[in-house]
C-alpha cells in the first residue's frame, strides 16, 4: 500500500518538476545576447528537464505494470493506448538527429 502511494507522489513530483523546468526556459532563452552564467542556467535547467521527464516515463510505466490496477486494466483502456500513441509521436517528431 505504501509502494503504490509512494510510486504516485514520485509520478506526480517529477511531473510538476518537468512542467516548472519548462517554464525555467524562457527567461534565458528572450534576452539576447546569452552570458556564460545564462547558458549555464540553461544547460542546468534543461539537465532538470531531461531527468524529471525521464523519471515520469519510468515511474508511469512501473506504475502501469506492477502498481496500481495492474496491466490488464491499462492495457484495454483505449484512452491510455491513444497517449500513449501520441507521445510517442511527438517524440520521434522532434528527433533532432535527423537532418
């Protein structure tokens, strides 16, 4: 019981962290010219970004398997599915390796 509440209040920390990681970005980002403090900023804040997203991914996707309803309850929600679709989309639209 304690497992599936702390896997939640994880999910949802890491969650409001991407949302407030991504608001840290604007205020480098508008005010050219970028100082060498500014970029560090930017290179923590974007490290804060990756991590917390990261940590959503995996903490959602342990939630799904081993916590919470179990497989079988996420796996034939079509809702879930269509996210799930979705985010895997974007994701690979924004590949920035492709040329």
């Amino acid at each position: 019981m304690y497992a599936s509440a702390a896997m939640a209040f994880l999910h949802h920390l890491a969650a409001f962290t991407v949302v407030a990681a991504a608001g840290g970005w604007k205020s480098p980002c508008f005010k050219p010219p970028l100082s060498l403090a500014q970029a560090r900023r930017l290179l923590r804040t974007d490290f804060i970004f990756g991590a917390s997203a990261t940590v959503v991914l995996v903490v959602g996707m342990l939630r799904v398997a081993f916590f919470e309803k179990g497989r079988e309850y996420y796996w034939h929600d079509l809702l879930l599915s269509h996210q799930v679709q979705c985010v895997h989309r974007r994701g690979t639209d924004l590949d920035l390796s492709r040329p």
